[in-house]
C-alpha cells in the first residue's frame, strides 16, 4: 500500500477512533498528498480500470447525438451549459464534441465545463479537450447558472459509501479500524438506533448478518441537481453500474491493474468503487423536483439511441482489424452478460421538458447530420 496515505489513515485512527466506511474511501481517493485520483492515471489498459467510452468511440458519439436531440426538443437554447462529472481522460467529451459537430448550431451553443478534483486527470483532458476551451470546476455547485445538459459515466460508483451490518438486535456501522499488527481491517461498532435509521425503511428487517449500503453523496447530488431542475431547464443523463431496486449486500471493491484486491491492503493505490443504487438517487432526484427517465440497462438505452446502426457505418469504412475491434468493443457495451445489464442508465428532467431520446424513444444517429 501507499507507505505516505497508509501512515495517514493509521495516525487519524489511532487519534480518532475507527473510520466510516466512507470516511476510509475519501481519504483513500481523494487525499490531496497521496489519495489515489491525486497522483495516478488509473483508466486504461495501463491504469487499472476501463470505462465505455475508452472500449468503443460509439459510446460518446451516441451520448453526444443524444444530447444534440434534447437540446433540439427544449427550443434550442443558446448558450446551453455542456457539464460532465468525472470526465476521466477527455475520452467521453471528445467523442461526444465530434457528434455534436454534426449539428453545427448546437456545437456553437455549448459551453464546456468539466466538473474534476484530480490533477492528473485534468492535465490530460486539457491536452485533449484543448480546443474545445473548457472551464474547469471542481464542485457541481460551482457551476453557472442557465439551461444545462450534463453527462455523468461511472461517477456515482466512486462516490464513498458507509455500510451498516443486521446485528441481534439492531444494526450497527461498519468501520474501518487498525489491527495488533497494524493492519486496517473492518469492525463492526456498537448496535444503534441511529444506525437502524439510516437503514432505508425496506431493508431494516433483514437477517443478522446483512450488510447495507447507503451513499450519502449520490443522495445529495441527485439533490442538488433535482432542485437545480426544477428551477432551471435542462437534464443530466447518469451511466453506470449498480442496481434496482435497492437491494442489501457489500459491492464494495478495489480494482489494481484490472485485477480485485482487498479493499483495504492497499489504499492510494487501488481504485475504490461500489454499485449505485439507482433507486435511492431517482428518488432523492425526484423528491427536489426532477422528473425521472428509466433506469433502464445500458445495452437497451444504445440500442435505442442506434448502436446498431453507427456500428455498421464505421464497420462498412474499416478495414477488417479495425471492423473486428469495432463489433467487439459495441457487443461488450451491450451484451447482457457483459455491460449491457449491469450498466445503466438514468435521467434527471426538468419538469415539462421532452422526455429524452433512449428511454423509451430512439433516434436516426444520422439524423442530425440532415439538419
């Protein structure tokens, strides 16, 4: 593990007493001097994770189309907010700018920002993004009022997590504390009736043993943006894995050079991520004011936006390498036994706007190119 994070964790435990769950994964990822998105480049073959839009272009090209027909929808409001959360390496918005250029009118309405916290990471979006002139922000709140559209893939996973545990007669947190052999390990605190309301109402009477998640950031992003929603018109389209409806078990993990670690053997250097419970943020959304599309899974929410389709055309240019790393990065977007049910994806409307492309209602990935 991270010999400078590590040491950290230990000296706040040992001064503090053991650490939420969520309180470990924040200081694990986000630690300024040594978290894991403060010094690493973790997406990609070489890091220890990948995401949809580094497996095929179709992904951002298809979120971008998808973004050009809501903003058609909404009577073309000029200038439009283009926000993404966690835009990673710049692969997502690249590709999503290139299909956006199909609609000459609406490229010239966007105006980019890009919600980050790690400097790594924005280093390389400002090499690949450099001509799209984005502003960088590192807050949701941070960013200006107006019509909005924001894009979001695997960010609600990294957000951090606490966990409860079904005990006898309650529940209690689980923490992270330091064995005798100055190990970090998982605890179980004392049984609570603040702990027992914390759990949502459905899961309280569980067996002992059960483990709970609750991610109380995604709740109060879906939150904000709810409320943002209901008073400013726009939409933010969420991808990502999870499930729904809420359901119990610990789908915490860490992810080191594409392999599962222990969670807690090696902080700053592991990816830390768990499952989204889109039923929980849907309904958080839905309760500041939003109106909700789906969730529905990601291999369904392509192919309606015309996966299919986009793939043929860029297969029908290729040469048959290139035909054959294009089919098989979209069948692992899709299959269901792949990305396709896993994933999904989720929609925060304003209250009255078009109901968005892909939930429901596809497009012509052609046709804004006609336009």
């Amino acid at each position: 593990m991270s010999e400078e994070i590590a040491d950290k964790i230990v000296r706040r435990i040992r001064a503090e007493g053991p650490l939420t769950v969520a309180a470990y994964m924040a200081m694990a990822l986000h630690d300024p001097e040594g978290g894991y998105y403060a010094s690493r480049g973790p997406i990609g073959a070489a890091g220890d994770f990948t995401t949809a839009p580094e497996i095929s272009q179709v992904f951002g090209e298809l979120i971008g189309l998808w973004c050009a027909e809501l903003w058609d929808r909404a009577g073309r409001p000029d200038p439009v907010i283009l926000a993404e959360l966690g835009p990673g390496r710049g692969v997502l918005m690249s590709d999503l700018l290139r299909a956006a250029g199909t609609v000459p009118e609406f490229r010239r309405a966007l105006r980019v920002f890009l919600v980050e916290t790690s400097p790594v990471l924005r280093a390389e979006q400002e090499r690949r993004l450099c001509q799209a002139r984005p502003a960088w922000v590192r807050r949701v709140e941070e960013l200006p009022d107006g019509p909005m559209l924001m894009v979001a893939n695997e960010f609600l996973d990294a957000l951090p997590i606490r966990q409860f545990v079904r005990g006898v007669g309650g529940w209690s947190e689980r923490m992270v504390t330091v064995d005798p052999e100055n190990h970090l390990v998982f605890v179980d605190g004392p049984e609570s009736p603040v702990a027992s309301l914390l759990v949502p109402g459905a899961m309280r009477h569980c067996a002992p043993g059960t483990i709970v998640e609750i991610c109380p950031a995604a709740l109060a992003l879906a939150g904000a943006l709810g409320s943002r929603l209901a008073r400013q018109p726009g939409a933010a389209l969420f991808i990502d894995f999870g499930y729904f409806p809420t359901a119990p078990g610990s789908t915490l993990r860490a992810l080191q050079y594409h392999r599962p670690v222990s969670a807690l053997a090696a902080p700053g250097t592991a990816d830390l991520s768990a499952h989204a419970d889109f039923a929980a943020f849907a309904e958080a959304a839905r309760t500041a004011g939003a109106e909700i599309q789906g969730p529905i899974g990601q291999g369904r929410f392509l192919t309606a936006l015309g996966a299919g389709l986009r793939l043929a055309a860029l297969s029908a240019r290729a040469e048959p390498a290139q035909r054959w790393s294009l089919e098989g990065g979209v069948r692992r977007l899709l299959d269901p036994g792949e990305m396709g049910d896993l994933f999904k994806a989720v929609a925060l409307v304003s209250p009255g706007l078009a109901s968005p492309a892909g939930f429901g209602l596809g497009i012509d990935p052609d046709e804004p190119a006609r336009r």
